[in-house]
C-alpha cells in the first residue's frame, strides 16, 4: 500500500472520541461563559449562578491549574485568583481538606480579607516580595507552602482528578 493510500484509509475514518472525565463535563459548559478579566464583582455575579457542584469543580480546578502552574504566587498574580476562597471551599467539597487548609494558609498572606481585586493582591505580593525576596530563598515562605501544597494534591483522596471525578459521579444528573 502506497503512504497516500494509507494515509487516506488513516483519515477516512475519524478518530475515536474519549469520553470527558466526569469532573470535566460538570466544568466544560461553564469555561466559556465566565471571564475573570471582568470586573471581580460582576464575575463573582456570574459566578453565583453555576450549579453548585460545578462552582466547586470549576474553582478548585482553577486554584489547582494555577498553583500547579507556578506556585500560589501565579494563583494570586492572575485574574484566576478571584476564585480563591470559592476554591478552597471546593477542596473541601471534593474530599480534600488538606489542600483547603494548606490554600487558607496562604491566603492568610493577605490578612483577614482576602482581596478579589487583581491589582490589590498584585501590590500585596509586591511588597511581600520587597520586605521577603523572591521565591528562589530557601527560606521563602510562598515556596514551602508551594512544596507542601504539591505534596497534597497527589496523595489526598487519591489526588485532584480522583477526587474530582468522583466528587462529579456522585453529582451527576
């Protein structure tokens, strides 16, 4: 069979669809729809009005991604960080209360009232940065909690996607 031959007979049939992970299909409808560069209090608006299984997967897949990603400094130096609070409290919901209490941990850098507002955690990292040096100190208190955060999220309830996909079974519907 000539390469053009078989790359026709590749192509004539489409690939085979994997099913989305449950969390996923609790999550996807939602993605497009929410936009965290608004305004913190018309998102959270918008926010409010998802399924409450989705809120809890939809945050805490957030919280997760960008921690994940660059530590709870990236979480908290994106628009993403808005959700914090709504993601921790979706640990909780998802069986993962470590996780939760090590993600208030490092909200509590901020005080009291976490700050859904961008440019006033932006500022806030700044000067905690100013006053702590960046995250390549051993000693950094943003990198430990990030060290110890990753330790969690593969083992706590079976990790995140684990945890997530069974957290959607039981909601599903």
């Amino acid at each position: 069979m000539s390469w053009k031959a078989w790359l026709g007979k590749l192509f004539a049939k489409p690939p085979p669809q994997r099913e989305p992970d449950p969390y996923s299909a609790l999550v996807e409808p939602y993605r497009g729809l929410l936009n965290s560069y608004d305004d913190p209090k018309a998102f959270l608006d918008q926010f409010a009005h998802l399924p409450e299984p989705s809120k809890h997967l939809f945050a805490a897949e957030a919280l997760v991604s960008e921690v994940a990603n660059g530590g709870f400094s990236q979480l908290f130096l994106n628009s993403t960080g808005v959700l914090a609070p709504e993601g921790v409290k979706g640990l909780k919901a998802i069986g993962m209360p470590q996780a939760a209490a090590i993600a208030e941990e490092a909200m509590a850098w901020f005080g009291s009232d976490y700050p859904r507002d961008y440019y006033v955690r932006n500022d806030a990292l700044a000067a905690f940065e100013e006053a702590h040096g960046d995250h390549d100190d051993a000693d950094c208190p943003i990198c430990t909690i990030d060290d110890r955060f990753y330790a969690v999220m593969s083992d706590e309830n079976g990790g995140f996607e684990d945890a997530a996909n069974q957290f959607a079974k039981r909601h599903a519907g």
